[in-house]
C-alpha cells in the first residue's frame, strides 16, 4: 500500500460534520493539518491553495503571528471574565477599535460569537427597539429571496434559502421576503455591478409592503449588500440606495448583514463603503478575527442605542440579550491584533487594487462547457453553471473534487462555484486559481455521466477512509 494511503486519520464516526453530506465526505474525508499564507497542507503534505480565504473568514492570510501571540498572551493574562453584570478592559478597547472601523454613525457595538448570533441579535434589537419607542406593532420582520443570515432560528426565518429552511417547520411567524436581485436573463456575464434595474427592483419593496402589509408593523429590512452563500448575487446600481430612501420613509430599521462582504472584501471596509449607504445595523463576524477565535459584532446608530437607554427604567435591563461568551478576552484579543493589520497592510486598499485582475481572469472562464454565468465584485467571483436536471450541484461539486485534486480549495453552493481568495493573494495566484479551474471545468465536462461521479475523484482519500475501516474492523 502507497503512503499516501496509509496515512493516519482520526476516528471519523463521531464527528457531525456541517453543511456537509457526511456519508459521502467520511468515504473520502479532505482534511487539513496545516495553514500559512495563502495555503492548507493536507494530509499526504501536498499544499493546497485557499481560494475561499477559509469561508469567507481569513482576509489576512494563515498563520498570522501577530494574532497567535496577542491570543496566547491574553490566554496566559485573562482567559475569561463573566459577561454579565461585570467585564474586562479589552471589551471596551476592542469595542472602540471596532466602532471606528465603522460606517460613520455605527458606533454602538453589541459582541456576539458568529454571523447567526448577530444577525438574531439585530433581528432582536430592531423589535426592542420599536417597543422601547412605545410602537409594540411594528412586529413584522422582511428579509430576501435567497438571503442568508446564519442559521439560528432567526436568521433562517428572514433567509431565503429554502434548504436552510424546510427541515425545520415555521420557524418564526410575522416574516416575509422580497425578491432577490439576481437576474441572468438581463445581466449575466457582467463586470461588476448591473447598471440597470437597481431602482424598479427596490420600488417593488415599497409596492409589497404597501400592499401586503401595513407599513407601520414593520420593524426592519435585512439584506447582504452581496448576497454570498446564494452564489455571489451582485446588486444593481442604485438598488440599495432606493432600498434605504424606501426604509427612512416608512421609519423601517435597515440592516446590513456583512459577514461576508465586511472587512475588505469588496475593496473598501464594508458594503456600506462600497455602496455609499449606511443602514441602522451592520452585523458582522468572520474576518474581525481573522477566522482564528469565533466572534462577531453587531454595530448599531447610536440613536437607536440612546433609544435604550432613556426609555428604560433606571437600573433596569435595557436589552435582556446576550451571551456567555460575548466579548471574551481572547476574542478581544485577536480582533484588536487583526484591525492592527488592516491597519498597517491597508487589506482594503489591496483587494481594491487587485480587483480588476481578478475580474480579467474569471471572465476568461466564459465559453467553457456548462458555464451559464460569472459574476463579480470586489475580490469575490461566482460562476454558475448550467442546471442538469435531477443532478442539482452535481457538476459544480465534481468541480470542487477535481480543483481539490490539483491542488484548489474553492468553494461550492448548488450549481456555483464562489472565490474568495484571502486579500494577502499576489497575482500570480488569482491566475492559478482560475487555470486551475478552468481544467477542472473542461475535465469534469469532457467526462460526461463519469464526470458527475464523485466516486471518480480523491482516489488517495478514498483509500486513507478504506484502510482506516479495514484497520478498526
């Protein structure tokens, strides 16, 4: 037997992998031992470029020392303090890091340990907030078609991603969605942001609630300003800016979910900078740490926080919300080192520079079997691929197994391919990528119904996961 095939693998049974087809992937577990720069070590010691930047959540590139030693040091120093009724020097220090890393105005910052927990926690301080004001009916939440906030009970009630949902009943009640803004059929293979449309599409938002509801019962609208676990759904000009003018009218908190399109990755700090629109909340996570301690944050008008704070009763409990582990030291800790990066990289300036070649190498992709769009914005790219029936995702997944193969990590949702490179990505690199996945397109094609097989590809993994079952048999 080869080495590669006798490598040693942990007792696979009894971990619940997520998002993931745990049958399928434990015949062919892809596992990573390593991580420096821009790339993962595998198990058999080949290197592996991120094209995904993890998930989304290392804009700064593996094996940051700066973040290990301010991490170790605080571990040595403070490693947890009650987040409830007392806390730590550092919350308020990372706190303030974070505020003026914000959109002006989004300056009161609530911590949370993921993308899901700020997103139910916005959800939550837009109807605290309604109330607090003494308007108890604006109840209603409205997220999008195709939109995805986490997966708490929340954030897949306002998301629009019907996997996310149907195994899990009703979840919240009170709840609708607008329609996404993805349309192929006008904009596919365009650069950038779609020029036309962005207006009508936000008018229908005011036309639904008009219709639908009462303007009055609702308490917030929440969008991604690129909606990117749907498979890069770039937003027309305008859209936002209309959605924002329709929201300020009807006294309707906008929240920006940017987890993912949050700390560079559109080549500005935020969508909100990108787009020139600032919402009322922003929710955030991944990249404030640099995907190396869970934390997030919601960021919050200071007005709305005032709200709080003058109509509630002294000594009262302003917002009964939290949790344990909110604004953790070590969490603190590798936030602050990761904003003191960004700070002295300029990440965001380099993503923006790095953004039109970016844009020039996808674009090459066009023409390749099976490719039915390609979008793009910032350092983000999606290609989707054309639908084969009763075969969802699985050509899009065959390409996964074969850039894994040579050496890619990217990232699949149906039948899209993401990339997300970390923002520490050189030019050379974005090529790679795209050569690396154009191979994998034309191979997987040319292969036919074989091709669709993922029991074709990770032939040495499949291996480790045969002796592993023969060993422990």
């Amino acid at each position: 037997m080869s080495k590669a095939s006798t490598n040693c693998l942990p007792d696979l049974s009894h971990y619940w992998v997520p998002f993931t087809a745990n049958r399928q992937f434990k015949t062919m577990p892809r596992l990573f031992k390593a991580a420096r720069g821009n790339y993962y070590t595998t198990m058999d010691d080949r290197q592996v470029l991120d094209g995904t930047a993890g998930l989304w959540c290392v804009p700064a590139g593996h094996g940051r020392e700066e973040i290990a030693s301010a991490v170790g040091k605080q571990l040595l120093t403070l490693d947890y303090a009650p987040a409830f009724q007392s806390s730590h020097p550092l919350a308020f220090e990372a706190a303030s890091r974070v505020a003026d890393y914000m959109p002006s105005g989004l300056d009161r910052i609530f911590f949370t340990n993921s993308g899901s927990e700020s997103a139910d926690t916005a959800l939550k301080i837009a109807l605290a907030y309604h109330r607090a004001c003494g308007n108890p009916l604006r109840n209603k939440l409205i997220g999008r078609e195709r939109g995805y906030h986490g997966v708490n009970f929340g954030g897949i009630a306002v998301g629009g991603i019907a996997g996310n949902r149907k195994a899990f009943g009703n979840a919240l009640s009170g709840v609708d969605h607008i329609r996404h803004p993805l349309d192929i059929a006008k904009n596919a293979f365009t650069k950038g942001v779609p020029q036309d449309g962005g207006i009508a599409l936000a008018n229908e938002f005011e036309q639904r609630i008009l219709t639908l509801h009462d303007p009055a019962t609702i308490a917030t609208l929440i969008v991604e300003p690129m909606q990117g676990s749907a498979g890069v759904i770039v937003p027309p000009a305008a859209y936002l800016k209309r959605l924002r003018e329709i929201c300020t009218k009807y006294g309707i908190l906008l929240i920006f979910d940017e987890v993912i399109t949050g700390f560079g990755r559109l080549g500005t700090k935020f969508g909100a900078d990108y787009f020139d629109v600032i919402p009322d909340m922003l929710t955030c996570a991944k990249g404030l740490t640099n995907g190396v301690v869970p934390m997030g944050a919601v960021a919050v008008k200071r007005e709305i926080y005032d709200a709080f704070m003058e109509n509630t009763p002294t000594g009262a409990i302003e917002l009964p919300h939290g949790y344990t582990y909110s604004a953790i030291p070590i969490a603190c800790a590798a936030a602050i080192a990761t904003l003191n990066i960004f700070q002295q990289e300029k990440l965001e300036d380099r993503a923006a520079s790095l953004s039109p070649h970016l844009e020039a190498a996808v674009h090459h992709l066009k023409g390749l079997p099976m490719v039915k769009d390609i979008r793009n914005i910032g350092l983000v790219a999606g290609i989707e691929f054309e639908a084969i029936t009763g075969k969802m995702g699985a050509f899009a997944f065959a390409v996964y197994l074969k850039c894994f193969e040579l050496g890619l990590h990217v990232r699949y949702t149906g039948d899209i391919i993401a990339i997300s490179p970390p923002l520490t990505i050189e030019k050379h690199e974005i090529d790679r990528i795209f050569n690396i996945l154009s191979e994998a397109i034309r191979f997987v094609a040319s292969q036919g119904v074989a091709g669709l097989d993922a029991n074709n590809y990770l032939k040495n993994e499949q291996a480790w996961a045969l002796h592993q079952q023969t060993t422990n048999a």
